[in-house]
C-alpha cells in the first residue's frame, strides 16, 4: 500500500536524528539518563509518528476538541480496528468484539480480577514485558514464570509447552501470550497458537493475547497470526489484546482495544470494571488509532518496519564477531535481545549497567525479564541510523575495554 506523505524526506529526518535533537524532545526514553548516554531502552520509537497521525491530533488540539469520547469516535475506532485486523492478518472481527479501553495492562489487570478464580495463578512465559511479572502479585494472583526453550538462530526462542500444561494441570487461571514476543522478538506459528489452544480448552485456562507488536512484524516472510483467529481457541477463554501504540508510536494517548467474541466478550463488557475502562479510554487516542490504521497510517509504518529491519541488521552484522555476545535478531518488535554470558565483566556489573557506563547505551537490564536472564540486556533498535551506528561503535568499545 502507498501512501501520499514524503517518505523520502522521512527518511532523511530520520537518518538525521542526533541525541541533542531527542533529548530537547522530552521524552521519557531521552530524559531518564544524564550525560552523554544513548538512550536505547524503553519501547518508545524515536521515529516520530506518523504524518496522518500528527495531522489528526493538531487537528483536534487547533479545534480544542480534548473532551471526553464522542460515541462516534469510539465507534470509527473500533471500525477501524476491525478492518485492519481482516486486512491485515485474515481474521474477521465483528466490529461489536472491540472495546476500547485506555491501555494493555489495564486489560490484564481486569482479566485477573474478574474472569480468573480467586487464589489462581498466573501463568507467563519468560523473558516477559516486566510488569507482567508484577501486576498478579499486586491483584492477588501468584505468578509463575515458565522460562522459554531455547535452540539455535534467529527463531529459537519457545514456549516450553509442557510446562505450561504442569502450571496449568496445577490450577493455573490465566496464561499471558505475548505474540510477537517481547523482548525475544518471536512471531508465534500457528501450530504453537493452535498448541496453546489446546491446553486452554482442555484445562479452561484463560489465555489473554498480547498482541501490541503485531503491527510490527520485521522479519521477511514472518506473518503474524492472531491466537483468537485460530480454529481451537475457545471464544469463552480468548481474550486479544492490542493497541496501536508500539507500530505508531503513541503509547501516551490511551486508547488501546480488548477483542472478545462470543460468552467471552458478554462476560467482558457484563463486568462493571470493563465498562468503566472503556469510559476510559482517550478521544485523542481514538483519533490517533483511526489516522494510524488509514492508508497512509499504514504506508508510515510500513516503511517504519523496513527501517528498524535494516537497522536490526546492521546491528546483527557488527556484533555477529563479538566473542561473549549473542545477537536474538526479532522477527517483530523493534527489541533485540543481546545474551552477553559470554562476556568477563567487572565484578558486580550486570551488562546493562556495563554499557550505561559513560559514554555509553542505556538498555533495558535482563532481570526485570524474569529469573534467570541476569546475563541478558533488551536493545531497542527503533532510531535513526546514524545513532544505530554510533550505538553500535560505542557497545563494541565497551567489550573491546574488556581486553
Ligand atoms: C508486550 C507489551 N505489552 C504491553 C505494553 C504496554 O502497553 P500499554 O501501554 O498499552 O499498557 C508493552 C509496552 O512496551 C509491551 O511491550
């Protein structure tokens, strides 16, 4: 699809982009760390959004309409949600499937508290979206981390199947799927989905689908397959999660969607916390959901993805001789994942902290990802390329120190 912005000179901005142009920004990303250090942690993108997207909001802010929801926004929204989902993943999604509600983790925080049994646990895959290792304890709900399989290249990252049939067969009332999987950057098959399917129906465990990255799928030939749109997810334990704020960018305008169908979509909007959300959800993000999922919306992330795939190679090409540093190259997100076991580092250093040392890269720690990935840093790789490389210049300096 083609859009009819400049995507030209939307290349240029981007390759452009320094550290003084980011940080007078403001962002969280470029605000969290002093000095000289390049931002590289939080998933937020420094791309920018899309033209369509920005037009939309200075639109509203030029007509001061910053009000509560309009019904017909959330409806042209919700529209639009749908249509993208049958356009681009093959799954029809009635339009009434969609709620609106401000974020993903408030989705997950009213699944545990209203469709899991009290005193259930929480199943979640690991390396996981930190807060999905905190959010059950603080709704009462145990959380029990099932650390990936693990084999070689680039899709080597797996659910371990049986042990979440053991959590489960132990009670467990909810499993967190995060598809495309942050932070290894795993597009999950259809017959991993239809796997998981299985054990939810013969189990009833609850699945909710994180599904925000979708709209990020780098890897050529990768395609991203909904879990609901599979034959054996049942409708009355399926519950997708997404938003458009990863592929575009506007993770603070609160307007994300919960896709239900059937009993599970009754039993979702009959739950008075999950209407209340719905009122919760921001106009301006509904009008950033609908510009983001028009054609040029979508020609902007477009070649948004083929930029973060060339700066993922870039990356990949220059760490691939680096002793001690394993490169997980995502098949979507704009995350990789670096495994530095292999590297001698000063006494009591993760690797994260290691390469903040100034000058350096500022990434996210491994640990918050769940037991066991001390060793592991998450890479964002969503900037302009001229900071890629000086990330890149800078990270091989830093093992290169180690001697
Ligand atoms: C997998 C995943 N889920 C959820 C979120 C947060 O989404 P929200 O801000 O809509 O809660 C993120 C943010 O990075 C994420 O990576």
């Amino acid at each position: 699809m083609t859009g009819t912005f400049d995507a030209a000179s939307t290349l240029v901005d981007f390759d452009a982009l320094t550290p003084a142009v980011l940080r007078s920004r403001g962002s969280l990303k470029w605000s969290q760390y002093p000095g000289d250090v390049i931002a590289a942690w939080v998933a937020e993108m420094d791309l920018g959004t899309a033209p369509a997207v920005r037009q939309a909001l200075e639109g509203a802010v030029q007509d001061a309409a910053l009000g509560y929801m309009p019904a017909g926004l959330a409806l042209s929204a919700r529209t639009a949600v749908a249509r993208f989902h049958e356009e681009a993943f093959g799954w029809s999604v009635p339009v009434e499937d969609v709620s609106l509600l401000p974020d993903v983790l408030s989705a997950l925080a009213a699944l545990i508290d209203h469709h899991t049994r009290p005193g259930s646990a929480v199943i979640v895959p690991t390396p996981a979206y930190m807060p999905f290792l905190s959010i059950p304890g603080a709704h009462g709900r145990r959380c029990i981390e099932v650390p990936a399989l693990r084999g070689q290249g680039r899709s080597s990252w797996g659910l371990d199947l049986e042990a979440i049939e053991a959590a489960m067969a132990q009670g467990a009332g909810l499993l967190v799927l995060c598809n495309p999987w942050n932070p290894v950057g795993r597009v999950l098959s259809p017959a991993e989905l239809d796997a998981v399917a299985a054990l939810s129906a013969r189990y009833g465990v609850v699945v909710l689908s994180d599904e925000i990255h979708s709209s990020l799928v780098i890897e050529p030939g990768a395609v991203h397959t909904p879990y609901a749109s599979r034959p054996g997810a049942d409708p009355a334990l399926t519950f997708t999660a997404t938003a458009v704020s990863k592929g575009w960018n506007v993770p603070g305008l609160k307007c994300a969607q919960l896709i239900a169908s059937g009993p599970g979509r009754r039993a979702w909007q009959a739950s008075p916390l999950s209407a209340g959300l719905d009122d919760q959800a921001s106009a301006l993000g509904a009008r950033a959901v609908v510009a983001a999922l028009s054609a040029e919306g979508l020609a902007w992330n477009s070649l948004v993805r083929d930029y973060v795939r060339a700066n993922a190679e870039l990356v990949a090409r220059a760490l691939a001789p680096v002793e001690g540093v394993e490169v997980t190259v995502p098949q979507g997100t704009y995350l990789a994942w670096l495994d530095c076991s292999g590297l001698a580092l000063p006494e009591g250093l993760s690797p994260a902290a290691f390469f903040r040392r100034e000058p350096g890269v500022a990434m996210n720690a491994g640990r918050a990802f769940g037991a066991g990935y001390e060793s592991f840093c998450r890479l964002n790789l969503a900037t302009g390329r001229a900071l890629e490389e000086q990330t890149v210049s800078r990270l091989l300096q830093a093992v290169a120190s180690l001697g």
